[in-house]
C-alpha cells in the first residue's frame, strides 16, 4: 500500500516532510508559500483517490487565493503534531 492511500500515513509523511524542513531552516513563511503551490499543483494536475483528496480539491476550487493560503495553512498545522519522525 502506498503511503498516499491512507490519510493518517499520508499525514505521517507530510508531518516527517515539514519537521524535516524545519530542522533543515526552512521558514515557516517559505513553507507556508510551498504548501500553497503544492495545493495549487494538486488541485489542478493529480486525480483525487479518495475522499479525504477529492473534498480537499473541492474546498480549494471553491476558495479564493486568500481562502487557499489559509488551506495550505491548515494542512500544515493538521501535520506539525504528526510524522515518524
């Protein structure tokens, strides 16, 4: 199974991802903004392949590019509590 298959291991990856990130010196500012291009990247170019995928597609088509970054904000306060890591 792979890690985008199943939302608490997909929320594990992106969790280990943006700890990653930090240790690495990433600001919050630059991952905030590179959470917002992946949303974009996401909504318009891979097909949804479950629920979870196919209603945050729908909430970010409906957003605004305002409502978009507070998506992409969220996504990554959902994660920083998460990972393996």
């Amino acid at each position: 199974m792979s890690v985008i298959d199943n939302f608490e291991s997909w929320k594990d990856f992106l969790g280990d991802r943006l700890h990653d990130a930090q240790n690495n010196g990433i600001s919050n500012q630059a991952i905030s903004e590179l959470a917002y291009d992946i949303g974009n990247y996401l909504s318009t170019e891979v097909q949804a392949k479950n629920d979870q995928e196919k209603m945050l597609r729908d909430l970010w088509n409906a957003a605004d590019e305002r409502e978009q970054h507070a998506i992409a904000n969220i996504m990554v306060k959902l994660v920083q509590n998460e990972g393996t890591k």
